[in-house]
C-alpha cells in the first residue's frame, strides 16, 4: 500500500503523474472543485453576512463520493501531497480538500506542478510548501462577491424585466458592447476624397499642400485640386531607414486566446480546453508528457532551464545571427503570481515530430505556441522602408516601400505574420516623374467596428477586468443568456442584452463600471499580498450595495410581458410570454388566479422499437430543454438513452446500440463497433 497520496484536480493529469513517481506514491483526483456555497441563509447566498461574511460551504452535487473516496485515501496514507492546479483557484481547492478531508497540518504539503514532466515532477515533491492563506482568502473573497451579486442582481432583473442573470465582471463585458452598439448607432457617417497619382510601378497619394496636412470633403474640392496638378511630379525628398521588427512576447493566457482567435479561429472556451490536453499529459508513443506548461498565467517569464536549451537549438538550427534576447514587461500589474509564459516543456518536442499523436487542433495549438515561444527567443526582424515625397505644383504626394533584409523572428513565425514586400524602383533625388493617371476617390468614414472575441478579450485585460482565466466563461455566459448574437464573428447586443445594460447603469452606474471593477479586482490582489482583510472589502461594498439593491426592488418599473394575440381559453385574459427556469413558454397574464400553461406540441419523432416493450422510442426532451430518448409507454416503461438507439443489438451483450457523432456503442457494455 502506498504511503503517499498525491490529489490532483484531473483524472488525465493523475495517470501521467502516477507513472513518474512510482510505486511508493498513489495519485487520484478531485475532479476539480469539491465544494462550493450554499444556496441557504439570506437571500441564499450561502454567506453568513452578519458573523463577519462567513461562508457556508458544502459537497457540490456528485462529489459526495468523491470526497468519501479521498477520505478513505486519506486514512490510509501517511503523507498527503495537494497538488490542484498552480493559481489561487488551485490554492483554494487544496485548502478545501484539507478541510474537508480532515487533513492535520503535519501531514499534509501542497506542490506545485507548473509543467507535468517526468523531471518538474520529481522537482516538485523534494519541493513543497504549504497553502498560502492569502492567496485562498483572495479566491473566497471573490466567489462571495460574484455569489452577492450575481444572485441579487440576477434576481432583481429576473423580477423586474425577466432578464436571466447579471454579474460582477460579466455585465460590464456585456456594457463594453452595448456602448460600442450605441456609438455605431450614433455615428454619423462623413465624406471625404483621396487622391492617387499611378505610376508604372507604385502609387503615390496626396497628404499635403505646402507644410499643412490635406483634407477633401466633397468632389468639388476632389476636382480643384485635379485642375490644379501638372504632369510633373518631382522627388522632393527620398528617406531610407533601416527599422527592426521586434519579435514578439510569448504568451499569456489572454494573449494565446487572441493569437487562436485571430489565427486559428478558436473561441477562448476551444482555446483553453486544448491548452489543458496539452498541459495535462498526451502519449507520444515513448512517453506520457505534458507538452506545455500551465496555460493560466498573467507572466512572460521564462526559466532558465528552458531558455539555455532553447537559445542552443536556435542556435544550431538557424545560426548565431538569430539569437534574440528575453524579453521584460515594463507591465507590472495585474500579474498573477510568480508563473512562466506559456511555453513548450521542451523546445526538441518539435510540433511536426509529435503530429501523428496530437489531434488536428491540438497539432494547431500546439505548433502556434511552440512558434511563439521559440520567437520570442529570437532577433528581431529587419526592413528597409523607404519614403518618397513628390511635389506637383506645392501639392505633396508620399509612397512607400518596405523590403525585409533579414528575417529573424519570422523564420519560424512566418505562418502568423505576413511580410510582403513591397519594392520601389531607383529614384534620384530631384527626378521628374510623369503620370497621366490620376484618380480620385469617393469614400466615407467609418463607425468603430463591433467586437470579435479576441478584440473583447483584449480591450477586457487592457482595462483590468475579470482574470485571463475567466473571459472564456464571461463570454460563453452572454452568448448563453441571449444578452449577444454573433453576426460575422462580432458581438452584437440583442434587446435583452440593452434593456439588462441600460436598468442596471440606471441603478446601479457606480458600482456596474470598469473604473470600479478594476479597483475591486486591486483590492483580491491586495488580500492576495495580505495588504487588506478580506471581510473588510466585503463589508465596504455590502454596505453600499445592498441599501441599493433594496432600493432597486422597489424602484425598477416592472416589464409588462409581452402579449401573443391568444386569449386563455380557461378564463379569457390575454396569453403572455413568460421567462421561466427552463427558458421561454405562453402562460395567462391573470397569473396566480389563473395557472393555465399553453402546452407546446411538438412532433414525435420514432427512432426504433423500444427493445423492453411494444412501445416506441421516441425523441424527447428533459426540462432543461436537453434531447434524450426514452419509451412512449413512460412511466409504464422507464428505458431512456442520452444517445440515439439504432435498431440493431450489441453481439456481445445483446442490449440496444446507440451512435454519437458517428460512433457506435453498446448502450450497455464496453462493446464499441470498428469503423
């Protein structure tokens, strides 16, 4: 029996770690969060508000057994290691695995796994350390608050305008774009001329007249300045600059979901589960590695032990002309802890070598972030530009050209940066050139372009709200609640989503704001650095929010629901559409005198003989509007499958078939059909 115990947060992640350490050590999981609040007390927050904000916690539903499981891990081993995840959501769940499990101080160390490799592993045990307090008060401190105000606020906005939810950083990311809504709908297009002179091999485009900058609002001015120009355009001045192109950062959490965004077209939810596949541990025939480091970091640091090697490889690779330098951030806030960049935990695990182990999407994030770190570690790129200023009669036209002379970076970023050359021809200074083409051009500015995500991402981080770690879930959350629809890749804010931002900005415009969030996500960084007392914020806010919310319940005018046309056939009131738990459905508007629910009918879709009775099985659907299939004969008959039953019997156990994205399974045993 093992002495050891290692708890991790994921399965995946505790086979690839139980190989490394061996037979002393036994490694299981906690399948993440074991605990959360309540939904007990005032107002269900969980939270005793009165005895100083303390929290309620319990098993969070399913992981009863888990935690019956660890405790009889627990009892059985002599040494506990708590490894959950490197970040203050691991340093919580740690704390609470020893809380719950009853673990005393003397026999338990927490480690940290940055990487899951054979050697940071082994790292990591002759190295541990103990919970950091701060670092769990800050994390309890920010789930209290979201839990305050999601749950009021939500209520509220459900009551009053039948609203789904609102949120501490979720609203605000939700009135980033209502704003930006608003300055496109208030934008005010303006007309303005451009003026080209085509040459044989470039064109140059008018900036200037004497020494002033040149604007042309209408066609008149476009034509004046047409009558005014000879076939003469003499160089004035010709500069030649030699200008690096920096190589960039490697990444950090917010800026891999913008590069993936951007360049890969991966949502930031894709982006992060990926990234976790690769952190945890994938086969590679010889071995079970992680292949980068962990993927929830605010830092662009990178060890020693990684760039020494790395610096070699490029090195023998590329040669000494493309060593670069490590990078520093002038940017010292919002870091959170003491991580690397997200990096490969290897620079010879080259992505075409491991290809045939990866699936094709963690091959893409894979090779973006093997790229990005490798250039980041490499010289700048160089470009000769050259400008060229034409005089035609003081009119001033300017091109220019660029011609890279030397790659640096880019011999390995080339696939995520474009550098087209653009090559202008000798000119001397003074020259004459001609042209007879020259056109001019209608156009109209434009308003400010509505979000994508990785543009949300960016302005969020650039602004200090919400963690890198929590956009994925911000996002999906106001795409979930239909505050947002996606029209070519953009946000775009529906009804819901303005009506929510504008009752909210109405009640609440002082604490629903970037300025205010930003300060509070300070203040979890200060309870995190033990500079402030983590009940003390929470006071200082509950004493300006509630009175507030208070307020708002009675203040907020009632959304009146909307009609549908029909009448109630049970006492002749109009039929309203109504928000309920499991999404929209027609009830009477005399509610609760009147309880009449207008039943939606929905047609029976038959797949199959149902294989227990004479009955159908049919397509249905749970309360949370999630497809399943289930007998017609129900409650007389009970056989229901998450996955469509095809009509044909498992050879090896004689139970029902079903298929799930073109796989086959017995609905039974293990039995899976070859393709």
């Amino acid at each position: 029996m093992a002495k050891n115990l290692v708890i991790v947060e994921s399965p995946s992640k505790s086979k690839t770690i139980e190989k490394y350490l061996g037979k002393d050590f036994k490694v299981t999981s906690s399948k993440g969060h074991i605990r959360d609040l309540a939904t007990s007390g005032q107002f269900g927050l969980g939270v005793d508000i009165e005895d100083g904000f303390k929290p309620n916690y319990i098993p969070i539903k399913g992981k009863s057994n888990v935690i019956k499981e660890l405790k009889k891990d627990v009892k059985d081993s002599d040494m506990i290691y708590l490894a959950s995840d490197p970040d203050r959501e691991g340093e919580a769940i740690a704390w609470h695995l020893k809380d719950a499990l009853n673990i005393k101080d003397n026999q338990y160390k927490r480690i940290l796994f940055n990487e899951i490799t054979h050697d940071k592993v082994l790292e990591a045990i002759e190295n541990p350390t103990v919970i950091d307090d701060n670092l769990v008060k800050s994390q309890e401190t920010r789930r209290i608050l979201d839990r305050i105000i999601g749950f009021r606020l939500s209520k509220l906005l459900q009551r009053k305008i039948g609203a789904k939810s609102a949120g501490r950083v979720q609203s605000v990311a939700l009135k980033l774009i209502v704003d930006r809504e608003r300055e496109i709908e208030a934008f005010i297009p303006e007309e303005y001329w451009k003026i080209i002179a085509i040459f044989p091999e470039y064109e140059a485009e008018l900036f200037k007249y004497k020494e002033d900058d040149i604007e042309l609002h209408n066609e008149e001015e476009a034509n004046h300045v047409l009558d005014s120009l000879g076939e003469d355009y003499t160089v004035e001045s010709i500069e030649k600059k030699e200008r690096a192109r920096k190589s960039k950062f490697p990444f950090i959490t917010s800026t891999l979901q913008q590069e993936a965004s951007n360049k890969l077209g991966f949502p930031a939810r894709k982006t992060m589960s990926v990234a976790q596949k690769l952190y945890e541990g994938i086969d590679i025939g010889t071995e079970t590695v992680g292949l980068i480091t962990y993927m929830r970091t605010d830092s662009i640091r990178l060890s020693d032990d990684f760039t020494r090697p790395a610096m070699k490889y490029i090195e023998e690779e590329y040669g000494k002309k493309y060593i670069g330098y490590i990078k520093k951030s002038k940017k010292t806030e919002n870091v959170q802890d003491a991580h690397e960049a997200i990096r490969p935990t290897s620079v010879l695990r080259e992505p075409t070598k491991i290809k045939q182990y990866l699936s094709n999407d963690e091959f893409k994030l894979y090779s973006l972030i093997y790229k990005r770190t490798l250039a980041s570690l490499m010289s700048d790129a160089t470009v000769n530009q050259t400008t060229i200023i034409f005089d035609n009669n003081d009119y001033k036209f300017k091109t220019t050209g660029s011609i890279l002379i030397f790659d640096g970076y880019l011999k390995v970023y080339k696939d995520y940066e474009s550098s087209d050359d653009k090559i202008l021809p000798e000119i001397g200074d003074n020259e004459v050139c001609k042209t007879t083409n020259v056109e001019s051009t209608q156009h109209f500015t434009k308003p400010p372009a509505r979000y994508t995500e990785a543009k949300l991402i960016k302005e969020m981080e650039e602004l200090g709200i919400g963690r890198p770690s929590t956009y994925a879930t911000i996002i999906d959350t106001i795409k979930s609640r239909s505050y947002v629809t996606l029209e070519e890749k953009k946000f775009k804010p529906t009804v819901m989503g303005i009506e929510t931002t504008d009752k909210l900005q109405e009640f609440f415009s002082d604490l629903i704001n970037t300025d205010y969030t930003r300060e509070m996500e300070d203040n979890l960084d200060k309870i995190a650095e033990g500079k402030l007392i983590w009940n003390e914020v929470l006071k200082k806010f509950y004493d300006i929010f509630e009175p507030r919310v208070e307020s708002a319940f009675t203040d907020m005018e009632k959304k009146a629901p909307e009609e549908t046309g029909e009448t109630c056939p049970e006492c002749g009131n109009p039929l309203v559409v109504r928000n309920g738990r499991y999404g929209e459905f027609v009830a009477c508007s005399n509610y609760p005198e009147c309880k009449y629910i207008k039943k939606e009918e929905t047609p029976i879709v038959e797949i199959c003989d149902c294989p227990n009775c004479k009955g159908k099985i049919v397509e249905k659907k749970s309360r949370k509007g999630k497809v399943f299939y289930g007998c017609n004969n129900y409650p007389k008959c009970k056989t229901a499958y998450w996955d469509k039953p095809i009509d044909k019997k498992c050879p090896e156990c004689g139970e029902m078939l079903t298929e799930k994205n073109g796989k086959v399974k017995c609905s039974s045993c293990d039995y899976k059909e070859e393709k």
